[in-house]
C-alpha cells in the first residue's frame, strides 16, 4: 500500500524550517507557525471527515481535529481581549484543547486495540518493552512535574487570569508528555508494519507530541539561565510539531485514497 514517500517528509521538513528560519532572520510575526497550525487542522479534519460515521478512527481524527480548532479560536480570543469573569476565554479555549488532545491519542490506541491485529503488553515476550514503557512514563513525568513546579514556584497567583494561565501551561505540558508516551505506544502497536506506510501516522503524531515537550524543556531551561528567553528555536520547533500532526493526516488520508482506489 502506497503512502506518503519519505522524500516527500524530508522536503516539506527542510521548506518549513528554511522559511521559518528567514522569517526569524527578518524579524516577522511568527505567520508561519500560524499557517502550518491550520494545515495541521485541515488536514486532520479532512481526515476524518474521509471515515464514515460507523468507523471506529473517524472518532479520535475528529477528536485530534477540534482539539487543533481550539487552538487558533483560543487566539483570536486572545487577540480581542476577550474575557469571561476575569478570565481570558483563550484560556479555557487552549485547556479544553489540550484535553481532546490527549483524549484523540488515548482513543487512537483503543481503536488498534480493538481490531485484534497489533500485540499486546501483556504476552511474556513483551515485558521488555513494558519496563521499558514504564520506564519512558516515570522520565516523562519527572520532566512535566518539573517544568509545572518550577512555574508554580515562580508565579504570582494573585488574579483569576494568573490561575488560568498558570492552568494553561500546566495542561500543555501534560498533554505533550501524554501524547508523547501515547504516541510512541501507537508506533509500538504497529510495529510490525513500521517499515511500512500504514504506520507513517502514528509515527507523525508521536513526533509532534515529542517535539511540543521538547519546547516546553527549552523554555524551563532559558527562563532558569537567562530573564532574555529566546524564541527562535522554541518557534522553529514548533512549526515542525505543527508540520508533523498535517503530515499525519495527510499520510492517512492517502492510505484512505489508495484503499477506495483497489
């Protein structure tokens, strides 16, 4: 089955990062981070919308897809100074996202569960890659558990805003480390065709929710050594993350194209 080449990945990487990197050099607005994000969320959408309404991954596809409409809906409201009780709607817009976050890649592991094809943890010959599971988790989790203490030290809780701030960025942590974990649980469960382009989704999705932790790593350390944060790489990063959940989709809805077209 026919999927999205590896040469076609590597080439929309490298224009990306490229335009990204010129863009940074100018010193522009960060629009093409704006740009990928809708891609992701076309893409996705696209994707699941391709599924009927009885087939089990058209649920976490839509789920990933509203999960990436809150994000640029959470900006305008931002953008407009929206506010509800002292409390920015951006705010409740990008936790409510990063929950359906989480929940798209839990349900995506359901969904392969479900269908009786991909291996189980339980079976004695996989108890390696369950400790090493384990393993990956509790590292994770330190990293998360370190970068929201760190904020919970340094912030000032004086205001309804500061708490739902302080919200948001706990929440995006924790959903990046979830998805990370998910995601490379879903590469794990179809492992067995990991060479192939069935698994190319799964793969993408685990890169982008890898990526997202890295950035919120990068910003912990920068705002530990230095007050003057550096944005460039955290925003290069972040258009890759971003690039990754749009190939993701679009690796899918080309394995749905080939299927129609056998």
């Amino acid at each position: 089955m026919n999927g999205l080449k590896t040469s076609t990945l590597l080439i929309a990487y490298g224009v990306v990062i490229v335009v990204v990197a010129v863009e940074q050099i100018l010193g522009t607005t960060s629009v093409v981070n704006r740009v990928v994000e809708m891609l992701a969320f076309v893409s996705v959408l696209l994707t699941a919308v391709q599924f009927d309404s009885e087939d089990p991954p058209r649920k976490p596809w839509m789920l990933l897809a509203i999960a990436f409409a809150l994000v640029p809906l959470g900006r305008i409201a931002g953008y407009l100074s929206l506010e509800m009780m002292g409390v920015p709607l951006q705010h409740p817009a990008l936790i409510t996202s990063n929950l359906l976050y989480i929940a798209a890649v839990f349900s995506f592991g359901r969904v392969l569960r479900s269908s009786g094809l991909v291996p189980s943890l339980r079976d004695p010959e996989n108890r390696g890659a369950l400790r090493l599971g384990w393993a990956l988790l509790i590292t994770v989790s330190a990293i998360v558990i370190g970068i929201i203490s760190k904020w919970a030290i340094e912030g000032t809780f004086d205001s309804a805003k500061a708490w739902s701030g302080f919200g948001v960025a706990a929440f995006s942590s924790i959903g990046d480390g979830a998805v990370f974990i998910l995601g490379l649980y879903l590469v794990w469960l179809v492992r067995p065709l990991l060479g192939g382009s069935v698994a190319r989704p799964y793969v993408l999705v685990a890169t982008g929710g890898g990526l997202f932790i890295i950035i919120n790593v990068i910003n912990a350390i920068e705002k530990t050594v230095t007050s003057d944060q550096s944005v460039g790489l955290s925003t290069v990063i972040a258009a890759i993350g971003w690039l990754s959940f749009a190939l993701a989709g679009l690796a899918q809805s080309k394995l749905l194209m080939n299927e129609e077209e056998a």
